[in-house]
C-alpha cells in the first residue's frame, strides 16, 4: 500500500493494529506516523516498528492519507476541537471508539468527509482479530478495500450495515471475555481430577481454537461438527445433556443481550 497512515492514540489495540501493519509488510514503517501523549508508549512503538511518533494529533493527521482514531469516546470532542481543520475531504478516517456513529463523525468532520467506522477486537493482539467496518457513501470501493486490507493484517474483517454495528460488541468485541471464562472453566474441571493447572489451560485453549478452527475452515454447521463428537451413549452426549438442563445455551444468548442493551445505552449517549 502506498498510502500515508496515521494513529491518533496506540493503547493495546492501536499497537496490535500497528503491529499487524508492519509485520505483514502492507505499509513501510516510514509511511506511518503514531501520536499519543505518553512518551513511554512511544517509546515502545517506536523501539518495536520503527514507525514516526509525535505528541502532536495535528502532525499525525497532516501526515496521513488515512488518519486511525484510536482513543476513547470521551475523549473525541476535544480530539475533534484539536484536529478538525486539518481534515480534508480526500483524508480517509477511521474510528475504532465504541458507540462513535457516522453520523456523529459527520456532524463533527463534514457531510463530505471520507468516514469509515470499525469495531475490531482484543484477539487483533495475536494477529487473530474480527473487525466489523461500515462506510459513509462519500468511501469508494477502492478506499473501503484500502482499509479492509489494514484490518485483516492483523486479523478477519467483514462490511455490515451499520444498523448491525450495536450487535457487534455481543458476537465480536466481547465475547473473547465470555471464551475466557469458558476456557477458564474446562481447566477448573480439569483441575477438580487432579490435572496440573497450566496443562489443563493448554488443553482447554488449544481444543477452543481447534473447534473454532474447524468451523471456519469446514463451513460446516457447528450443530453438524458437535454431533460428530457426541457418540450415542457416550460421555460428549452426557456432557452436552447436562449443558442443556443447565441453560447454557440460553444463558450464552441472554449474556448477548444484555451486552446488545449496553450498547444500544451507549451509542444513544454519544447521540447526545
């Protein structure tokens, strides 16, 4: 890619994001720029992917043909104060904040800026993201294909409306927390039959990245995949039977909802 790209913020996901970058070769480290007020941060990416760092939002957005926001919700208003004379109608935004709609990005930016807003998620971290990317109709195919390629340098990433967008914390953004306490519970079963604790993590981890493996390279119905494990009157079936009289998979949906709610909560507050 021979476009300019600039960070606005490089907390974790900044950095996995920059990481993905660099390491897959999509752009040359001088053509990326990152600013951020902790020195030490960039101190880190400058040591890690010998990419430009700044203090200054401003020199980061004047750099960059395609300008990243990665910073929190609360702290967009004064970012927007900051940089907004220096958007221009042909610099690509992207925004990663939570709850940030095109509309607002619009009303802050211009009818006729260039607007593409993300959500991707912590496993971006160990190059395995899922993001989801919705445009603004000032985006090109050209363009949206552009930062597509960004996001799955470190990862998956698929264009949904952006009606969807408030699902996506449920499905994407948190669900890796909802893994962790399942992984987290196979190993305390593990451990409850005399397992070491650290073997019982490797195998619990490993079996839930072999299972969502298979369904992704399989294509497969994950109902289809399960019922190749479960045996008739064998101990997978016990299993999935006490799963089931426990509510599991309601419990999972209702857990998806109430995420869905906070969202939803969210997005309406940033309206204002």
């Amino acid at each position: 890619m021979d476009k300019k790209i600039g960070f606005i913020g490089c907390g974790n996901m900044g950095q996995a994001m920059i990481g993905g970058i660099i390491k897959s070769g999509l752009a040359k480290p001088e053509n990326v720029i990152v600013a951020d007020p902790n020195d030490s941060k960039l101190e880190d990416v400058k040591k890690d992917f010998n990419v430009n760092t700044t203090k200054s939002a401003v020199e980061s957005s004047n750099f960059s043909d395609i300008l990243i926001l990665a910073v929190k919700p609360n702290s967009f208003s004064d970012l927007i104060t900051e940089i907004n004379s220096t958007i221009t109608s042909d610099k690509i935004i992207v925004s990663i904040a939570a709850g940030i709609s095109i509309g607002y990005l619009e009303s802050a930016f211009g009818n006729d800026k260039k607007i593409i807003r993300v959500m991707p998620n912590t496993p971006a971290l160990v190059g395995e993201g899922m993001s989801a990317l919705c445009k603004n109709i000032n985006i090109s195919s050209d363009e949206l294909n552009n930062v597509i390629e960004i996001f799955e340098s470190f990862g998956k990433a698929e264009v949904i409306d952006e009606k969807l967008m408030d699902s996506i914390p449920a499905i994407s953004g948190s669900s890796p927390a909802y893994v962790f306490m399942f992984i987290e519970a196979l190993a305390d079963g593990a451990v409850l039959r005399g397992m070491p604790r650290n073997k019982a993590y490797k195998f619990a981890a490993q079996a839930v990245l072999g299972s969502a493996k298979m369904v992704l390279e399989t294509g497969e119905h994950p109902g289809s995949l399960k019922d190749k494990v479960c045996s008739p009157g064998g101990t997978t079936i016990d299993a999935v039977y006490t799963l089931e009289r426990n509510n599991f998979r309601g419990t999972v949906i209702a857990a998806m909802e109430s995420c869905t709610e906070k969202a939803i909560a969210m997005s309406n507050q940033n309206k204002k």
